[in-house]
C-alpha cells in the first residue's frame, strides 16, 4: 500500500507531529503529506520546525477545522487527497471533564465530516486510518488486558467522544465499503509532547522546583508505549493490516503512576541535579483525585504482533531516559510553550481563534 498525497490531521500535535518527522524519513514513503491542524492550544508548529525546508515540496501545511465540511471538500480535490491518517482530537481527560462539548464536536463530528469526504473519493481512496485510545475500553481489575473483542465502556467525556468516533469509522467501513483501519493505543511518552500530560508535566514542574502533583493514591496503572514504537505500528497497519480490522497498539510496560513520578525525579535528580543534592521526590504532592479516574490500563497487543510481526523496541526505562534527555536538551522548546510564544506566532499568522 502506497500513498501519493497522504492527509495527516492534527500533525503538529504531539503524535502526529512524530509520525510526520517518522514517515518523511522512510524509504517505503515517497508521497506528500498534507498536515491539517487547527493550531488549538497543544498544536505547536515549532513540533515541526524545519520539515518543510528538508523535505522540499513532500510537505505541506494547510491551517483549518475538521468539522468544516467546505474547507476538507477543498482539500481533498486540491491535493487528491488518497489517504488520511487521523489524530486530530481533543484528547485531555480533565479538560474533557470541564469542558465536554469541544469533545463532542471535534473527536465526533470532525471524524464524519472526514468520512464523508473520504468516500466522496471512490476508487480513488485508498484508507482511512483513525487513530484512536484503549480508554474506550474502560477500567481493569488488577487482572486482565484490553482485547479488540471486549466491549467498549467509555468513563468520561473524552473516552466517549473517541468511542464514538471509532464507531463512526467501522460503520462507514461496514456500510459503504470505505477502506479504514483503527488502532487503540495505551499512553504515549516520548518528544514534543504538550506539557498538560503526565510524564512531560513532572519533567517540567521537576526542573522549575514546583510541585509535582499525583492524583489520588498514585497508584493507577497505564501501560507505556513510546511515540517511535506506535508511529512504526500506525504505519504497519496502514500498509499491511486487514482493512476493516481494528488493532491494538500496547508498549508491554505497565506502571503505576507513582512508581513513574519517582523514575523521574531520579533521572532528573542525575542528569540536573539540584545545587546542594536535594532529591526532586521532596516535590511530590498527592492531590484529590479526577472523577471517574479509571484504574488501570493494559493492552493486549497479540493480534498485532501475530499478524503483522510488529513489538516494541524501546523498553521503558530507556524510552523515559531518552525522554527526559530531550527535554533538557530541548530549552527553546520549552521557553516557547512556557511563554506562549508559539501561541504568539499562530495569532500573528492565522488569528485569536486558531
């Protein structure tokens, strides 16, 4: 399976971002990508800085919504748009709790405006990937791991919203013949990510000697999947998975959220100590816990693997060294988000209310 102009929603997100660095960088990928991304608050172009310049004319950036329905009808005749991977999502559990209908919106509407203008193309589409959460699943018992077959029991907003839109797509696969594919994948760390999230949040907090909030007991279980591994895996599927199927995508490294603070505040303590040698655990403060926080996530990822060969390669206590590293190493990035200056920039170029 091959694309000559691939849609990437949401590319200058946090994943998205990753799989077009990823995919421009393989030798199996000779098309374009054209990256539609709305630029809401965790879209920062400086996740791409640079792309465009290297990879002269296989990259293009077009700034809009996936629910405008005129503007995707634009696109995809202007490009022959043939494939689309789609990340573009509202995707924070605790702003989903406070502000739900953003959710309902984009993660559902934006997904079958999509759809619609997918198979407005006929022949000449090839696959719809949606990329998608085991959240949708819901919680675990201390045993056990999310299978494709089990049921789907959403627990906030944002689950529900992502439940439904995966519903979206299996509907218009079943019904129209559209070719689409979905994976679910557990929680992503690696660059780039927007620092409302849990690993990069504590990297930041730790180097700024603020507190280094754990909900509840800390001891909520998710399983880890580093960015690289789930770009390889997305692009698997993309080319050789079952159409219609769903796959999930896991990183065989569950842990409890505590447990992760506390490797973080060691990797930090060695890499950026603090003068006078202080520990960073002195930071950690527990918090009231979210509502309906689900307990624990793992992924069963075996129809993936048996299929398609595909595992993780990076194990997780080298994945969060890499992770951590890049931070460091990474200030300007930070100073961006810290300052607001990427913000800055998107409203100099396209408005208060990108």
């Amino acid at each position: 399976m091959t694309f000559e102009n691939l849609l990437v929603t949401g590319g200058c997100g946090f994943i998205g971002s990753n799989f077009i660095r990823f995919l421009l960088d393989r030798e199996d990928f000779t098309g374009r990508i054209v990256n539609f991304d709305k630029l809401t608050y965790a879209g920062n172009p400086d996740n791409l800085a640079g792309v465009a310049e290297r990879y002269h004319g296989r990259y293009v950036f077009e700034h809009g919504d996936v629910c405008d329905a005129g503007r995707l009808e634009d696109l995809f005749g202007r490009y022959g748009i043939d494939g689309v991977c789609h990340f573009a999502a509202e995707s924070h559990v605790d702003r989903s709790i406070r502000r739900p209908e953003s959710f309902i919106h984009t993660n559902i509407l934006g997904t079958f405006q999509l759809l619609e203008r997918a198979k407005a193309r006929g022949s000449a589409f090839r696959l719809f990937h949606h990329v998608s959460t085991d959240e949708v699943y819901g919680s675990l018992g201390a045993t056990g791991l999310f299978t494709e077959e089990m049921p789907y029991r959403p627990n906030s907003p944002y689950s529900a919203s992502k439940a439904a839109s995966d519903h979206l797509v299996r509907a218009y696969s079943e019904t129209f013949g559209l070719p689409a594919t979905i994976s679910n994948c557990s929680n992503n760390y690696g660059p780039y990510q927007f620092p409302e999230k849990l690993i990069p949040l504590m990297v930041l907090n730790g180097l700024e000697g603020k507190a280094l909030p754990v909900y509840g007991d800390g001891r909520n279980v998710r399983d880890w999947l580093y960015v690289e591994d789930h770009c390889e895996a997305i692009w698997l599927i993309m080319r050789k998975g079952r159409r219609g199927e769903t796959y999930n995508i896991g990183g065989n490294a569950e842990m409890e959220n505590i447990a992760i603070v506390r490797l973080i505040c060691a990797l930090l303590d060695e890499l950026a100590p603090v003068e006078g040698g202080e520990s960073r655990e002195r930071l950690i403060t527990y918090v009231a816990d979210r509502p309906g926080h689900d307990r624990r996530y793992a992924i069963d990822f075996s129809k993936l693997a048996g299929e398609l060969g595909w595992r993780p390669r990076q194990s997780f206590a080298e994945g969060l060294r890499r992770t951590v590293a890049w931070y460091l190493a990474n200030q300007p990035w930070i100073e961006g988000i810290r300052t607001g200056a990427y913000r800055s920039w998107i409203e100099e170029h396209y408005g208060k209310e990108a």
